[in-house]
C-alpha cells in the first residue's frame, strides 16, 4: 500500500453561513477526531481540520467558521485550497451570507460542490438554490445530513473527480 507520504495532497476547505452543519459535516465525514476543532459554545471561531487518507490523495479537510464576525478567516482559511464545499442550511434557506459567500468562493479558480445540508430536516429542491444562488450549469448540487451522513462520501467523491480531471486535462 501507497504510503501517505507518496501521495498528493489536496486541500478542501468547507464554507457556509452559521449552523449550516460544516464542523459537523467534517466529523461525521472523517469518522474521527478533529486534529483542530476551533470552536467555543459550538460557535467555530477559527477553524477545523482533519486529515483523511483517500485513494490516491492525502485529503486536508478544513472548516470555515460561518459567523460573519469572524469571516477575517475566509480568505486565510481559501488560501492554496484545491476545491470547496459550499454547505447550505436547509431549515434556513438562501441567505445573504450565502450570496456572499459564493461570491467569494467563485473568484478563487477552483471547482466546487453545493451541498444542501440538513435535508433530514427540510428539503430544499436544487431548482430553487440553483436558480437563486445563480449557479453555473456545471455545479454539483447535492442533499446532504450530517447527522445521517447522507450522500457525504459522494460530495468528497465528487468534488475530488472534478479536481483529478482538471488535473490530468
Ligand atoms: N438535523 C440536522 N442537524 C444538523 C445537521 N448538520 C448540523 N446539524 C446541527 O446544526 C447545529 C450546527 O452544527 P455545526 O456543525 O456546529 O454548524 P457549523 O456550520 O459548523 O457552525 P459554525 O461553524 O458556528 O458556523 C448543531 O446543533 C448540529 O448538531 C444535519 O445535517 N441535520
Ligand atoms: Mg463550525
């Protein structure tokens, strides 16, 4: 077996408004404990990060947090990534954060994948986040839950797809 220093690294940072699940996301994701779980009353201040071993890349899982006070760490956090996860809360629905923040995930030339998280409390049609969040034809919108892990493993699938092609073109 491929040692995890032999492989390549990508870095994959989780954004999204406050409460959308990201810190969550991470932990149910990775199956184990954070090497850095940033937060202070389940409020994330800094941020979250994780190592995951993952076929043929050693996968750098990071966590942005949501409060707007703290989104100083957004473009620290972006900084070098290889592609993002863009969590929406469902029970929310589309906010100005949300608007904001993919707004600036788009300026950094990275792939990235929406997830609708939560949808083991309300489901939100892709339609609807689509069309409001004006995405691009070629943007994977997925329905997720941390909680039931529902469709996790196929966002990290997915996104790591786009990055390996864009990669090897
Ligand atoms: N039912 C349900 N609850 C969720 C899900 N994801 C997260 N939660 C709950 O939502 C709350 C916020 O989750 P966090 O993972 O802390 O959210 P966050 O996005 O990291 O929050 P900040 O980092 O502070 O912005 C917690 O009570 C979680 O248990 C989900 O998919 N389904
Ligand atoms: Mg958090």
């Amino acid at each position: 077996m491929e040692s995890e220093l032999q492989k390549d690294m990508l870095k994959i940072v989780v954004f999204g408004a406050l409460d959308a699940g990201k810190t969550t996301f991470v932990e149910t994701l990775s199956g184990k404990e954070l090497l850095m779980k940033g937060e202070v009353g389940r409020i994330t201040n800094s941020f979250d990060f994780v190592q995951l071993d993952h076929d043929d890349y050693l996968i750098q899982l990071f966590a942005t947090p949501g409060h707007r006070r703290f989104s100083f760490m957004w473009p620290t956090l972006a900084t070098g990534m290889h592609g993002a996860i863009f969590l929406i809360d469902s029970t929310v629905g589309i906010s100005p954060v949300d608007q904001e923040l993919i707004e600036f995930i788009s300026k950094y030339d990275v792939p990235y994948v929406v997830a609708i998280n939560k949808d083991d409390l309300v489901h939100l049609s892709v339609k609807d986040v689509k069309t409001k969040l004006e995405l691009p034809d070629e943007i994977p919108i997925i329905h997720t839950s941390s909680f039931t892990k529902q469709n996790l493993d196929l966002v990290m699938n997915t996104l790591i797809g786009i990055i390996t092609n864009r990669n090897n073109k």
